[in-house]
C-alpha cells in the first residue's frame, strides 16, 4: 500500500550556533544512512545476481513491474534510469522479464550498462551505446525462445545500470498483458503471458507496480482483476496511472478531479494510487533534455490542476502521489524500507544455504572418494541389497508402510498393468474377497492365490463327443474286464484335466511373479524413508538398474520353477498309474462315491461292443432285447471258445467261460452289473496270479456301484436327446466328471497351495539377499565397477563441484556482507 511521503522539512528555531551544530549533525546522519543504504543495496544487488546465476530461490525484496501492453512501462523504465535507448522498438516486455539493477554512482556521468552472462553471476563488458542495449535484449530473447521452442519464458535478462542520475533501485520488468497474439504466434500466447507474470508476481516477498493507463475506467479495467487475483487486498501494490495528461482537460470543476484521484469504490478507501505524467517527444535528445522534460511535465501537470480547475484539488491527500518524482522518491524509499526489515532473516536463510551448499561439496567429496574405494562401494552396496531384500520380506509377512492407498494395485489393477488379463478359458466373472481394495505383498499375494481356486472351481469338463468317447472305450474294451468303461472315464477326465488345467496354472505363477515384482518399486521407497542403515547411493543409477535387473531375474527364476513343479504333480495326479479315480471317503477323504460299469471279476477278457452312435437302427436292435446279455445255450454242458471250433480245442467246463456281454446304449448299467453279479455268483472259483490285484480292485469299486451325482449341474452328453438317462455314453460322460472334479480338488487342495507358496514366499524371505548376492558380487572388481563408474562419471562429478565451490563461495560473501550490515543495524 503507497503511503504519502512528508517532503515538508521544518526549520528548527534555535540559535545560530545551535542550528549550524544540528546541521553538521543532520549532514553526517543522513550522509550515514545514505552509506548504509547504498551496502544494503548493493549487497542484495549482488545477492540477486547469484540467485539469478544459480537459481537460487531466496525470497528477496524486489519490484514488479507488470500491466498491459502499451500502458507505459517502458516509459517509465527510461524514466528510473534518466536515460533512453530505445527499448520500445524491440518490445523487451512482451517475451522475457528484464530485470534492471539501477545503482546510483556519483562518478557515472555516463550510464554503464552490463549483460549478466547467461547462466554464470558474472557481468560483461559495460556497453557505451545505448542503441546497443536494445539490441542486446533482442538477441538473448530470440535465442533462448529458439532453443526452448518457445513464445515466452519466465528465465530473465539481468541488465545493471550504473548512472549519476538514476536511484538506487532493482525493477523487473514482465511482458505486458495481451488480448490477442500475434500474427504467426500460437493462440494461447495471452494465456501463456499472463500465467507467466502471475508466477513472477506471486511471491510475497515482491513489491508490485501495477501501470493502467488513465484513458481507461475503473470500472472496466481489464487486468484489475489480474492484480487482485495475485493480492487481493493490494497490501503490497503500489498502482500507478500512466498518460495522466491525457485526462487532465477532462476535469474543469474540483469535486471531479477529487472523486478521480481517490479512484473510491474501485481499490479500496485505503489505497492511493498515483498518477504520472511523462514527456510524449521520442526525438533524439540528450539525457540531460530528458530528464528536463520529465521534471517540465510533472510542474505542468500540478499547474494545471492547480489553475485550470475551479476550486484546484485537494493538495494535502492527493499532492504526494502526482507526478513521476513522488513515484521514485516512494519506490526508492519503501525498497529500502524492505531491505532494512528483511536483513534479519535474510542472514539467517543465507547462513542455512552456505551450510547445505557445504553438506552437498561433502556430499560430492565423498562420492568422489568412494567411487575410487572398491572395498567402501562393496561394503555399502551389500548393505543396501540386505536392506531391499528385507523390506521384501517385511512386505511378504504384512507390512502396510508405504501406504497401500497409494502404492496398492486392485485385481483389476494387476491384470491391466501385467498384461495377463483374465484366466484362460474361464468365461465367469471371477471376483475375489477384496477385489476392489489396493492390496501388496504377502495379502495382494493370498487374493491371488484365492482367484485362482475359484477361477478353476467355476471350471466344467468340456463336452465330450461320441466319437471321442467310442475311441477310447472300444480301444479299452479289449483290455479291461467288463468293457473297460471305469477305466475309459478316468482316461477321458485326465485328459480334459490336463488341458484344461494347466494353462490356469502357468497363469497363477505369472500373476503371483507379477504381485512379488512388485515389491521391489515400494522396497526402495520404503528404504528411502525408513532405512536402517543409512547409506548413500544415490546417483548410482548402474548399480540400481543391475540390482532391479538382478531381483527380477530371481522372481522369474522363481516362476519358471513352480511352473515346472505344478506341471509335475499335474502330472502326477493324471497319470495312468494314479489311483485319485478310485479313492474312496476313507482313503481320499472326499464323500464322492464311485460308479463303476461292470463289476464282473472275470479270469479272462472278452471281446465286449458298446454302441455310441446316433442311429438307433444297428446290428443289435436285431437281435431280441430279451435274448441280450444272456448265456448261450449249454449244448451237453459243453461250450466252445468262440470262433474256435469244437473239434479243435477240448470243452472247457461252464464255470471256466468268460460269457461276452455287449449293453445295448438303451439298457441300464444296473443290469448289466446285476447280471455280472449274477455269474460272479455261480463262479466259485478265482483265477490266482496276476489278475488278484485287478480282481481287488474290482471288488473294492463294486461297493459304490451307486448312480454319480451331478458334478456343477453338468453331466456330460446330458443335454444330447440321444442320452437317455442309464445309457452307456450318458454314464460315461457322468463319471467322467466326476473324475475330472476329484482331479481338480486334489491337485488344488493337496500340492498346488502349498507348492505355490513354498515356490514362492519361502526363497523370497529365505534366499533372496544370498541370491542378490551372488549375482552382484561374486564378481572381480572391474566388472563390479562397471556398476558405478560410468564412462564420464568422474567428469561430471567435478563439474558438479566446481559449480558448487562457486556456488558456496559467492553466497558466503554475500554472506559477510550482510553480516556487517546486521552489526550496522
């Protein structure tokens, strides 16, 4: 807020002696304070030109010059420096900010004005033309917008002018506010410029001065608002209205001159803006006519209020804050007034920069040191790959630290970003307990483990063809008593369980790799954070990668290996030798009984024929329904081996025949397990030898000769209008199921689990930081040193450190001086 200036001087009434005593006094205070004022300035001049060099954010008193284009702030800027050249002509404020150093120097009588070299805190040569400064300006934007491929850019030019007749005082100058780009220049250029000059504005620290030319309204001004968006109570905006004297002929009575300079209703009772007229001639004149303008101009313009208005203006509230002179003697003098009150903690911010500019040339030092310290680099990357592996570790037993809300993945989550997808051949939506929560580690690795029990427990046993279900058993037939239909089944569900169900597991290991994988991203964060052994490696991007290179390798290492397990009990349970078809409760602890086809303990095999097609006229519907499964005739109580002749071979007696039994697809199993009871029944005798052991199992099965329930709600063939309920394919599809489910569960409930998680969670907690080690560091040391030194390494590092002795040896001088300004206050 712009508060008047008291340029009224009493004249103390004392005696001669007296008042020249108090005037040698008065000179030499003043003279002090001028000296102590001119340190300051000079200390933050030179304390701006490192930040600017180094980018450095300190929060150092500045002014901000911003408004629209064409509003004066050009104008203004030669006005503060007491010279012109041409600036203008090449727009500086509508593409970089300028900011001007103004260093007020006796000995000047001549401005000197130097460039602050692009990314260094050293200035250039001093320019003696002042044509050469605009195109100095001209050059760097042009060139720096070509090299960012840019309209604007918010990185300023630092111009110092040193002159005998300019203040004491830093501007930064901002492109001016525009409607409309450009011809050739992107549309959204105004938006660009204006969220330029907001960022610049935006610190507390900056003073801003806001130009509006006088021809416009309060009303309707256009970037009023802008302002007041940056400080909405104009605290720390000095406003000003430029091209007063076009507005003066306008006023003939007082109340309206009045009612305008208090701008009432718009900006605040509080708030006086001023106003400033300057000279409109731009011919070629000295800067000493220059400056004889401006001074021409503010007396005209306080002449004329004074005598071209009825009743002149209110001279006490509004006389500090017309003209040019009372706009520079309150901008020199409220900079200052910042400078003095932000020395304190200016100091103190310099002081905390000179101690972490050292901490990070320590930091640089040791890492030089260290990177030529092979047993100091082994040491410390062990300890750092121990320090990953056991927050892996944590993270597996139930860890929740990084935050899960930030870190977890949802099931969703995980098949997008594996690339996984769903589970091959499920059709069903298949949502786990927590599905929707953002889960890692060992929970994220139980959800999965879940999925997958039910991704395979929605899966039914794919339908079966006649045609597959007659090559088997026909092929059976011939080697198995009683047609071979318990042991066609069982063949049937080991196949449908072998292709069905291990593209579900390869899945569940790719899935779990995926969640396990993941561990190592939120390992580093948390060891970042939280880290035990707090070593430095940092920077090391080599070693890094080959560590995350190397704990990736193990989590497939690990896939590959329990993949080739759950194949292998796959495997197992599907095997021919595999007895899970034919356990019953009490061995498999499973309460699903057995059906069997044919109970029929034979000594010897027969030829048996199951018809499975769909035609119902065959060979044997010729034959009588009541003549089937029926013995032939004993012809002297002697039979025949069929398709033997009688005369070849001697009778053998009845109770030595195997009798053929061929089931009509239309006849019920029962009866034919009730006429293999039946001869089981006049057969008193058991063939010794080899067949016991079939003939056990046999009669082991015989005992769960009941109907199968349905297994899912799906018999195989069911919804066939050829398979009649009792029929051969129909009981065959039907146990075929159920073989495929007892398949299932076993597989799942007895070796997966457990495999999947001794797989993978134990080598995780176990082997994993022996693993890393031996990978990493059962090396020789120049292959482990490849790890860290990479080619120009060194180099950059000692760029890096000569950048920051630089750094620290610039802000410590400017921390000295501001030191002795401290003891000055």
């Amino acid at each position: 807020m712009a508060t008047a200036t008291n340029t009224n001087l009493v004249t103390p009434t004392k005696t001669p002696t007296h008042r020249s005593h108090s005037s040698r006094k008065h000179a030499e205070s003043s003279a002090m304070d001028s000296g102590d004022s001119k340190s300051r300035f000079e200390a933050y001049n030179r304390l701006q030109a490192a930040a600017v060099a180094f980018g450095e954010k300190l929060p150092i008193p500045e002014i901000v010059a911003l408004g629209g284009q064409s509003d004066g702030k050009s104008s203004l800027l030669e006005a503060l420096l007491g010279f012109r050249f041409n600036v203008r002509d090449v727009e500086m404020g509508t593409r970089r900010p300028l900011i001007l150093q103004m260093v007020h120097d006796q000995t000047a009588l001549e401005p000197r004005c130097r460039f602050q070299e692009e990314d260094s805190e050293e200035y250039g040569s001093p320019m003696v033309l002042a044509s050469a400064i605009a195109d100095v300006i001209r050059s760097r934007t042009e060139a720096l917008l070509r090299k960012t491929k840019t309209v604007v850019s918010s990185k300023p030019i630092v111009m110092r002018a040193e002159y005998a007749h300019c203040p004491n005082l830093t501007i930064i100058d901002t492109p001016g506010f525009v409607l409309k780009a450009k011809k050739g220049e992107p549309e959204n250029t105004p938006d660009e410029i204006l969220s330029m000059v907001k960022s610049l504005a935006s610190p507390p620290n900056r003073l801003l001065l806001f130009l509006q030319q006088s021809s416009v309204e309060w009303c309707s001004s256009l970037w009023l608002d802008a302002i007041r968006d940056i400080d909405p109570s104009f605290r720390r905006t000095a406003i000003v209205v430029s091209k007063f004297d076009n507005r003066l002929k306008e006023f003939s009575d007082r109340w309206e001159v009045d009612r305008y300079l208090s701008a009432s209703g718009y900006i605040g009772d509080n708030i006086r803006p001023f106003f400033v007229a300057l000279p409109k001639d731009r011919g070629t004149i000295s800067n000493e006519e220059f400056r004889r303008q401006i001074t021409n101009v503010d007396g005209e313009v306080i002449r004329h209020l004074r005598e071209g208005v009825n009743g002149g203006f209110d001279e006490e509230k509004f006389r500090p804050f017309i003209g040019f002179g009372c706009l520079r003697e309150y901008l020199e003098n409220e900079l200052q007034k910042r400078y003095k009150e932000a020395a304190p903690a200016t100091l103190a911010l310099l002081e905390q920069r000179c101690d972490e500019v050292a901490a990070d040339l320590s930091r640089i030092d040791s890492k030089m040191v260290s990177m030529s310290d092979v047993a100091h680099l082994r040491r410390a990357a062990m300890i750092h790959a121990a320090s990953i592996s056991g927050h892996i570790g944590a993270f597996i037993d139930g860890a929740a630290d990084p935050a899960p809300e930030q870190w977890g993945r949802t099931t969703i989550d995980e098949q997008l970003e594996s690339g996984i997808g769903g589970w091959p051949r499920v059709t069903t939506d298949v949502k786990p307990p927590n599905s929707s929560l953002k889960l890692y580690g060992g929970a994220a690795f139980e959800r999965v483990m879940h999925e997958f029990r039910c991704a395979t427990y929605s899966i039914e046993c794919p339908t079966i063809s006649r045609e597959k279900v007659a090559n088997i058993l026909l092929a059976h037939s011939g080697r198995f008593s009683g047609g071979g239909m318990t042991e066609a089944a069982a063949e049937i569900a080991r196949d449908a369980a072998r292709s069905w169900l291990a593209p579900l597991l390869d899945t569940a290991c790719d899935r779990l790799a995926f969640v396990l994988g993941n561990l190592f991203e939120l390992a580093v964060e948390r060891n970042r954070n939280h880290g035990m052994n707090k070593v430095d490696m940092d920077g090391y991007i080599g070693f890094h990668a080959a560590l995350r290179h190397s704990y990736n390798r193990f989590i497939k290492d690990l896939s590959k290996q329990c993949k080739q397990l759950v194949r292998h009990h796959l495997d197992s349970v599907t095997s021919p030798y595999s007895q899970v078809c034919y356990e019953t409760d009490q061995q498999g602890g499973f309460a699903a009984p057995i059906t069997l086809f044919n109970t029929h303990n034979s000594a010897q095999v027969s030829s048996s024929f199951f018809e499975l097609s769909d035609g119902r006229s065959t060979f044997q519907e010729a034959v009588s329904r009541d003549q089937e499964n029926i013995p032939p005739e004993i012809n002297g109580g002697q039979q025949t081996t069929p398709g033997k002749n009688a005369d070849t071979k001697e009778a053998l007696r009845e109770s030595q025949l195997t009798i053929p039994e061929t089931p009509s697809p239309d006849q019920p199993c029962d009866a034919v397990c009730a006429g293999a009871r039946k001869k089981d029944h006049g057969n008193g005798n058991e063939i010794v030898g080899g067949r016991k052991r079939q003939s056990r199992m046999m009669a082991a099965a015989v005992r769960y000769a009941d109907p199968l329930p349905q297994q899912n709600g799906v018999l195989f063939g069911s919804n066939d209008i050829n398979s009649r309920p009792g029929s051969a394919y129909s009981d065959i599809c039907s146990a075929a199921a159920h073989h495929f489910a007892r398949i299932r569960e076993v597989l799942i409930e007895r070796s997966v689990s457990s495999t999947l998680n001794s797989g993978f969670l134990t080598p995780c907690r176990d082997r994993l930081v022996v693993a890393l080690g031996l990978d990493m560091f059962a090396v020789n040391d120049d292959k482990f040193m490849d790890m860290f030194v990479a080619p120009g390494a060194i180099d950059a590092l000692q760029n890096e450190r000569q950048s920051l002795h630089k750094r620290q040896k610039t802000l410590q001088s400017c921390l000295q001086e501001f030191k002795n300004i401290a003891r000055a206050l």
